[in-house]
C-alpha cells in the first residue's frame, strides 16, 4: 500500500529526490481506500520547500486506529496528525490553521435506508431535524455538535457499527461528510443505505494538521508550507483532484438541497473564519471552484 501511494506522488509530482534529508516527518499511513488529500498537501509541503522526508511508521501494517494514532503521536512515535478540531485538540496541541478540506466536513450528507430516501422532504429547519435520530461515533469531535444543538445523537462505539445499525433502525440517518457518503454507501453495499437528497447538514469547522506544541521547527515548517500553497494554488488543485471530492461535486445537487445550520460552540478564535478562500461556499460555489486559492496567512 505504502509503495503503491508513494507511486502515484512520484507520477503527480508531488515527492522528488530532493526534498529527502536527514530530518524527517513521521506521518500516519495513507488511508487504503479513501481520500488523501492531507496526505498529498504534506508531501507537496515537503517538495515544495524541501528540507524534510515524509515517512511512515506503519509501513508494512495494517493501518491503525484513529485512537491508536492519537496515542502514538502523543508518544512521539508520529510527529503530525490531522482531524477534525475541537477545543482540545487546539489546547493540548498546535493546529495550523489552514482548513485541509476546506470546510467539507462542515457539509453533511445523511446516508438513509432506501425506503426512507424521501424520509427529510418535508425538513426545512433544525427543529424538523430534532424528530429523528441521527448516529454518531462516540467521542468524534462534531459528535459534540450535533448534541449542543439539540439532536438526538445514538453513539456507536465502532465506525463498521454505524451501518448495520442505521440498517436495524437503531437510528435514522449517519451524517457524512459531503465527500464520504458516495464510496461507503458502494463500500458497506449489503446493507439496505442511500444517501438522502433533501437536506445538507452545515457547520463551520476545521480539519487541520496537528502538531506538539514543542515542535516549534516543525510549526513554523508546515505554516509557511501551507502559505506557500496556497499563494500558488496548489492546496486547491490538490483538493479538486482528490477522487472522493470530484465525486461529492458531481453527486451532492448542493443547489437543490435545503441547507440546516448548526452553531459549532467547539469553534475558537483561532479559526481563520474571515477568510472566505479557505471556506468552501456553497452558495457562491462557481465563483469559489474558479479561485486560485485562499489568501495567506501572516
């Protein structure tokens, strides 16, 4: 898998000879089936402004665990990680502030049982959203924000959980994403799921590159690497190339959805939220796509 991966950034530009050095980046694995694109913006990272060798770990291994990963960055045994921010995370650790996605995951799809494809038609408000029962996995970060806006949340242990369970109507609908449902809804096929096309769920929140506050050589390395891409250009192109996000464009109809807004109270300060070329718009999603980039950071 590590082979295959380092492959195709050979084939795309994105990993050269000369960006390898003594100092290294001890990166998680990519993701076997999936989308990569943190994984790709740090290798460019790495081309574009050399000094530093992505390396992986887990090489040879079955990938971990999210809470595997978490435990062996906190250990030092990975020297970067990227999720979804929360007040903790943004605490405990330096985030660098560029939305890798930007702002994707802020945009949720709900896979539905096929009977139920219809089930939010008539949903126009987040109170209609209150009457149903949404299933999350217990201790994800934006599990935190559908709670505080008052959904009914049924945790699920296990991500495979979710499907099997959505299926035996443990709960009505599993908010993805906007780029995840398509390919898990092909993935976990013997279960009865659709992605529903009435309703996109929205919240303002990050998805960032993590590092130990400590590492202050790596923290000033990954901020100016991130201001570099997107001056140029390349974090977007990274993104639209991205397999799963050409998919979440050409499926999601975003235009013929309802849109229900969450407030996200896990949102610091530190949020780059004036920024609107780090956000993706989909009201103005045209103008947004046909961008350069969003403008730098000092």
């Amino acid at each position: 898998m590590i082979l295959r991966f380092l492959f195709v950034l050979a084939a795309l530009g994105l990993v050269s000879a000369n960006c390898f050095s003594q100092n290294t980046i001890k990166s998680p694995a990519p993701t076997p089936s999936g989308s990569n694109v943190a994984l790709f913006v740090l290798h460019k990272i790495a081309e574009v402004q050399g000094g530093y060798e992505v390396v992986y770990p887990y090489e040879g291994q079955e990938r971990p665990s999210f809470a595997k990963q978490l435990a062996d960055f906190e250990a030092g045994d990975l020297d970067v990680m990227w999720t979804l921010a929360n007040r903790k995370y943004e605490e405990d650790y330096q985030a660098i502030y560029y939305p890798l996605y930007y702002g994707m995951f802020g945009l949720r799809l709900p896979i539905v049982k096929n009977e139920n494809l219809h089930m939010f038609r008539g949903v126009k408000t987040l109170n209609d959203l209150k009457r149903f029962k949404v299933g999350q996995g217990l201790g994800w970060a934006d599990t935190d924000i559908l709670q505080a806006n008052g959904l009914d949340v049924v945790p699920v242990t296990k991500y495979p959980n979710h499907f099997p369970m959505l299926e035996g109507e443990r709960f009505d609908y599993f908010p993805r994403a906007m780029h995840e449902p398509w390919s898990e809804v092909k993935a976990w096929s013997k279960y009865n799921l659709t992605v529903d096309p009435h309703i996109v769920i929205r919240y303002k929140v990050g998805f960032y590159f993590f590092v130990k506050k400590k590492d202050v050589a790596l923290i000033r390395y990954l901020n100016e690497g991130m201001a570099k891409l997107e001056e140029n250009g390349m974090h977007k192109q990274i993104f639209l190339a991205d397999e799963e996000v050409q998919m979440a464009f050409r499926n999601s109809n975003l235009e013929n959805r309802i849109v229900i807004d969450l407030a996200n109270p896990e949102l610091t300060k530190n949020t780059p939220s004036d920024d609107s070329g780090l956000w993706l718009d989909i009201n103005n999603l045209d103008e947004w796509l046909r961008g350069q980039g969003g403008a730098t950071q000092e």
